[in-house]
C-alpha cells in the first residue's frame, strides 16, 4: 500500500517541504492542511510590495496551483486539526473526520502576540500576519491619513514606511527604550530611527499603549504618557508565538519551538517538524535556535523530507535576515547575540549605506550590511567558516570585502 504523509499548516514551510519529498523520492500521498483559504503564500510582501500595491495577492503564492496538481499534492484547506494522535497514527480534523498517516510533519508557523487592551476590538485595528490582515489593512488604508503602529520591530517599521510611502501620516509607538530593541544592537536602532525621522515617521520610544478609543471604528491611541494619538488605522506588530499546542498535547517534546534535531526530527520517529514552530540545534553557534526567517523554512524542510523518506540530512546552514524600508535593503548574516565589539565600515550618522560588524573574542559572528550586498556575501562565507578576519580591513572602505580575511 503506498505511504501517506500528512502536513499540518500550509506554510512557506509546507511549501518547501512538498517539493523536496518528492525530491527525495517520496512516492505516496501528499496531503497539505491549512486553516487559511490560500495556498502557501509569501509573508515578506505582506509588510512591503503587497501592502503598497505593487504585488496582487496572486503574485505572492510560492507556486501555483499547476505546481501542486502536477506532483499530486493535496490540499485541505480552512480546515484545522483538533489533536495528533501518535499511538494510532492519526489526527482529527476540527470537521470531526480521523485521518491516518504513516509519516506526520508539523510546518505550523507562527501566530501574532495580541494585546487585550481596551477598544482592542475596533474596526481599523489590526495585525499583519495573514494575507487576510494585509487585506483589512490595504482596505482600511483607503480612506486612512493618520496611522499608528504599535511596536517599533521590523514589522512594524516595514509597514510604518509603506504607509509613508503611501502619503499616510505614521506614528511609531514602541513600549522599549529604542527600536528594534529585542532584535538587534542600538547602532542600528539609531539608524533607523534616523532614517524614519527623516522621512517624516514620528517614533515615541518609552512609551506604552493603554486604550484604543472610537465609535465602532479606531479614533484615537491613548498612551501612558498621556498622549492622545488621532488616527485612523492602527497596526499592532508586538512579536510572534510559534503554534507548539497540537505537539505539546501529543506528547512531543517542546521548549520554546517543537524539539528537534540537526535532521528536523521529533522525539517521535515518525513526525518531523520545520519552520517557525521549531527549536533546532546549530553547530556554528552551539546553541538551540528558533528562527523566525524564510531561509530556515527553506532549508529546514529539506532535511525533515530526506528524514521522512529515512535518509538523513542535516540543517546546519548561517542563519540570515532581510528587511526592507523606503530605499533601505538591510541584509544580515549571522546572530550578533554574546557580541562584545562593534565595528562600523562607511558613515551610519549622514549615509544610507554601511556595515556594522559583530565580533566576539575577535571573531566574527555577525553583519548588518545595509545597502551593502557584497559585503553581506563575503560576511556570510567568513562567518560560515570560521575564518579568521582582519579588524583593520573590516572598517577600512579602500580594503575590499574579498579581502577581509587574514
């Protein structure tokens, strides 16, 4: 009898994961789950060219639906699964129906943090994970002049300057002491703010939200410090929590992200798991990381396919980063966590252009490089490697970066 593989969540994750199972040889069934109407789509654009426009919703599928069809992939979608059950090898689908699998692989992402603050209810409030967010936000934006956004992460300041962008007055409110706070050094937080300064984005850092307030619809932000914010729209970007319940409950083992190894295993042997929702070894920094990236649901899934079909196959690529905002392309390479030197290559304080390097006992660990991708290339073999650099060279803009090693 041929095998069956079910996939819970049809994530960018899930996208990956179809392709490289075939790939790989697998012959049986395919069977994709998803609680949107969609197939597996883009998150990126959503902040960015979906929002302002230039991509229609079509345009940020990862493949078609040709794609599916041709390599027999099945897809239930606005369809949620209630609960694993390991011993039985099945699930049950919130319809009620019991589906049996020979293997399982968990590509569940991750959903928003919401706030449960009062008037958090309103029309013109929103969050931006979902196409269906993008949507709301898209229509709301037609008729909006003022906008607040509610964390200063990347989220927030992607979308903060797509609204801009698009002429529609912003104000950034972010609960921290600067920006991007929980994600990056304060030379880049200075930057941006500088940045969204300079393009007419108000940022308020120190500050928290206490109420949203209006008739039905969003009128007016209330902060702690007293301010009252006027606005029509309001999106609230205050991080992610990876969808770990349907794991934890079947007994699979969970911290921080589903558990699994360098080849994308559960401690069940026959459930994989990658993308957002996992808790994954990495050798370069020795360390468990959950990583919140379109490259890790690039490659993660390649090693869960190779282990379904009992192969082996392990993740252990650089973890990397982009970001874009107005003419801004920030790529980063690495983790720049446990740093304890910075070294700045061009002018951060009057350009669009430069390189923040994290090194760690005078190796190289990380690099921000914004408008910079040569530098981002090199960074990321040095950091791969090992190799060790010369500090001089790294700040030195007649040096080039294929020269940066000693």
């Amino acid at each position: 009898m041929p095998q069956t593989c079910i996939i819970i969540g049809a994530s960018h994750a899930a996208a990956q994961l179809v392709l490289s199972l075939r790939q790989e040889g697998w012959t049986g069934k395919i069977t994709v789950i998803g609680d949107e109407a969609s197939l597996p789509y883009q998150h990126p654009p959503l902040s960015k060219t979906f929002l302002r426009g230039d991509k229609a919703a079509n345009e940020i599928f990862i493949r078609p639906q040709a794609f599916y069809e041709k390599h027999n992939i099945d897809f239930i979608l606005e369809t949620r699964v209630e609960s694993i059950h390991p011993a039985s090898k099945s699930i049950i689908l919130s319809s009620g129906e019991i589906l049996k699998y020979d293997k399982l692989a968990l590509c569940t992402g991750s959903r928003v943090r919401q706030l449960t603050l009062p008037g958090v209810e309103l029309n013109g409030v929103h969050y931006l994970r979902t196409l269906r967010d993008g949507e709301g936000i898209k229509s709301d934006m037609t008729s909006a002049k003022e906008a607040v956004i509610v964390g200063g992460g990347y989220i927030g300041l992607e979308t903060a300057a797509s609204l801009k962008t698009l002429g529609i007055e912003v104000t950034v409110v972010e609960m921290a002491s600067r920006v991007l706070a929980r994600v990056t050094a304060p030379v880049m937080a200075e930057f941006y703010t500088r940045m969204h300064q300079e393009e007419g984005v108000v940022i308020k850092t120190g500050v928290t939200v206490s109420t949203f307030e209006g008739k039905g619809k969003i009128e007016r932000v209330i902060c702690t410090d007293g301010s009252h914010l006027n606005t029509d729209l309001v999106v609230i970007g205050v991080g992610i929590i990876p969808n770990v319940e349907l794991a934890e409950v079947a007994g699979l083992d969970v911290d921080n992200g589903i558990l699994v190894d360098e080849f994308a295993r559960t401690n069940d042997p026959d459930i994989v798991a990658a993308g957002d929702c996992t808790n994954h070894p990495n050798a370069l920094y020795g360390q468990h990381l959950r990583l919140e990236s379109v490259p890790n649901a690039l490659e993660q899934p390649k090693s869960a396919a190779a282990s379904i079909c009992g192969k082996e196959k392990a993740y252990n690529a650089l973890p990397w980063f982009w970001s874009d905002q107005y003419d801004l392309k920030l790529k980063i390479a690495g983790l720049s966590q446990g740093h304890d030197q910075v070294v700045i290559r061009g002018d951060k304080n009057n350009s669009r252009s430069f390189v923040a390097f994290y090194l760690k006992s005078g190796k190289l660990i990380a690099a921000d490089c914004v408008n910079r991708p040569r530098e981002f290339l090199v960074c990321k073999r040095l950091i791969a490697s090992g190799s060790a650099i010369d500090v001089a060279r790294l700040k030195d803009e007649n040096t080039s970066p294929e020269d940066f090693a000693i």
